[in-house]
C-alpha cells in the first residue's frame, strides 16, 4: 500500500516510526505540511525520496492509493472532499470535523460513487468495537465521561476544585459539548458516528485535581446487556494534549487494512 499523510506532528511521526520499524507494512510516498520542518529526516531505505510539500496540489499529484489526516480538522474540510475526488481511501484522525454533518454525508457519498473507504480510527477512546456490534440491535443509551486535571483543562479553580474535589463541568448531548470542549472533539464525533448520533450521545467533563491522565470512561446500555470501558491515557511525550493511545489506534487500524487477517468488529 503506497500512503500520503497530511500533517507530520505527534500522530504523523508515530506513524512514520512505525513504517520506518517494519511495523505496518507499506510504503510512504509523500508529506504535506504547512510547516514542512515539521517533518524529521525521512530514510528512505534504498526506495525513491519522500515528497515533502506544503502545496496541495504537488501532494495530490503523487501516486498513493490512502491518505492518512493526521493533521487538524482545518485540514479535512479543505481536502477531504478533493482526496475522494482523487479516487484515493482516507483515514481521518480530526473526526471532529464530522461533526459537520453536510460534510460527513457529502464524504460519504463520494467515497461509495468511488468505491472508496474511510477510516476512522477508534484513537484515544475503548470500546468502538462493542458499541458497533451492539448498534446491530436497539442502543437505549451511550455515555462518555471525560475526567482531566482542571490545568489541562484550561480551567479556573472554584471553591470544590480548590478544596480537591470532582466537579462536573457539562452534562449533556455531545452535539453542544463539541461546541464548549474542543479538546474533547474528536472522542465525542467517533464515539456518535460509531452509535447513536451527536444529538442521543451524552457527554459529561468533569475536572479533577486528583489525577493527572485523560481518562475517558463509556457507558453503553442496550438489548445486548450494558458494558462500560475505562482508559487513563497517557499523553504522548511530544504533545501532552495527544494521548499515546490515539497515536497507537492510527498504526492499528493500517495494521488492520494491510494485514489479511482482520480480527475485532
Ligand atoms: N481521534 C482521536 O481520538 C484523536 C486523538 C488525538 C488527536 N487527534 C487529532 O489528530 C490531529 C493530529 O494530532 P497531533 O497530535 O499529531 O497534532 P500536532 O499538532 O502534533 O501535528 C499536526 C501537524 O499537522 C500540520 N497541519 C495542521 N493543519 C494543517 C493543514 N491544514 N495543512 C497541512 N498541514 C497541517 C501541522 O503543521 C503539524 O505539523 C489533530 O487534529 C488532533 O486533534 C485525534
């Protein structure tokens, strides 16, 4: 598999490492970056240069068979559509960009008249595979609660964080807390687009001093039974607002599209 990657930050690099180590087996052909220093020395291996570039158009004019978005959801709304038109799959890691929902359904379309596929990885989040296999029957509800030390937050200390309290900031549809918690994006869109949509899927923030890892729990109630995920993320050494795991779920799910054996929902 020949593979484009738009944005060479914390995720693009993992990616790369794990080409580079033999981890996913396929071969990168070009990088575009706004800020192509971004991008490290690339050892090419005896195989022909990497294209570095910040022109689209030079980008798309290489010969690749999947883009990888690891870039920002800017980046999606100005090339998702004219990567499909291209005729080349597209995994997505700035799913908040979906949220859009005209965009989604209009990526949509495009990827079925093309015989195309979109990824989009499971990223920071556990439990993507049980709540896909519990959607094939009726989901009663889906529950995120997101808890963060109030300093990642980015948000000031009232009397009960002071005194080292739990304070839940928002409880409510995911539709409006992808509006007030940017930072909490891209986990609320997979999660919606992956079961019952941004309007049923509830969202809470709760901001605690006590702990220092992201940690994103789910809840998920349905004819199936009820089950709950939990995952303290670590944030990844370059930049502590990307967790590892979500680096991690980008090389799994090329893993998953090179390897012949697909195991999980
Ligand atoms: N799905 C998930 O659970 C999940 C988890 C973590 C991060 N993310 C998202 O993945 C994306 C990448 O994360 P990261 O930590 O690697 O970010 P990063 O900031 O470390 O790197 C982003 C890179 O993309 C480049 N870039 C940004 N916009 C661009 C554009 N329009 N055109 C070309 N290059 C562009 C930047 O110059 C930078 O080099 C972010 O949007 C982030 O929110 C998703």
């Amino acid at each position: 598999m020949r593979i484009g990657m738009i944005g060479c930050g914390n995720i693009g690099k993992s990616i790369i490492n794990a080409i580079q180590n033999n981890i996913i087996e396929c071969e990168l052909v070009a990088i575009l970056d706004k800020i192509p220093k971004n991008v490290p020395d690339l050892d090419s291996g005896g195989k022909s240069e990497v294209e570095v570039t910040a022109q689209f158009s030079k980008f798309l004019s290489c010969d690749f068979d999947l883009v990888i978005e690891s870039a920002s959801q800017q980046a999606v709304r100005e090339y998702g559509i004219k990567i499909l038109e291209s005729k080349r799959d597209l995994m997505i890691m700035s799913t908040g960009a979906l949220t859009d929902l005209d965009l989604f359904e209009e990526m949509k379309e495009i990827a079925k008249k093309n015989n195309l596929k979109i990824y989009l990885p499971s990223g920071a989040i556990a439990g993507v595979d049980g709540l896909k296999s519990a959607g094939v029957a009726h989901i009663d509800s889906v529950t995120i609660t997101t808890k963060k030390n109030p300093m990642s937050l980015g948000v000031g200390m009232n009397a009960e964080i002071k005194a080292g309290r739990e304070t839940t900031l928002y409880e409510g549809p995911a539709k409006e807390a992808v509006k007030r918690f940017p930072f909490n994006v891209n986990v609320a869109a997979t999660l919606s687009l992956a079961g019952i949509g941004l309007e049923k899927t509830r969202v809470k923030v709760i901001a605690d001093p006590s702990i220092e890892e992201n940690i994103h729990q789910i809840h998920v109630i349905g004819d199936f039974g009820e089950f709950k995920t939990e995952v303290k993320n670590i944030p990844s050494p370059e930049n502590p607002k990307t967790s590892y795991l979500a680096a991690l779920s980008a090389i799994a799910t090329l893993k998953k599209i090179t390897e012949p054996i697909q195991i999980g929902t």
